[in-house]
C-alpha cells in the first residue's frame, strides 16, 4: 500500500474523485494504485509529483 499518496492526497484536502480526475483515470483505477493492486505507470507518477507541489517520488512510493 502507497500510505504516502492517501496521506498527501488527504494533506491537500483532494478527494478521490477529484484526483482521479485530475489525474484522467477512474476512482477505481486510482484506489488500485494506492492499495498497490496496479503498478502506477510512470506519466502518472510524475502527475502525481506536480499534483502534490512537486513531491518526491521516492516518498510517494515508500511501502510501510
């Protein structure tokens, strides 16, 4: 599970639905990623990046 991007996503007052999109996929397409059930391609990974202000990936990314 990517904790980091629910917890950014929730830092910036993003809903779901609101960062799917942005980020042009459906809501499911997106709770997939977070739960790590899809690999994230990386075009939506840098979207992600710029979506939170730039963000690093490696911290987006970290598994706990």
């Amino acid at each position: 599970m990517y904790r980091n991007i629910e917890i950014e996503r929730l830092r910036n007052r993003i809903t779901k639905a609101d960062m799917a999109n942005s980020l042009a996929v459906p809501t499911n397409v997106l709770n997939d990623w977070i739960i790590g059930r899809r690999p994230i391609p990386a075009a939506k990974l840098r979207a992600l990046s710029q979506l939170f202000g730039g963000i690093s990936l490696d911290y987006l990314l970290q598994r706990r």
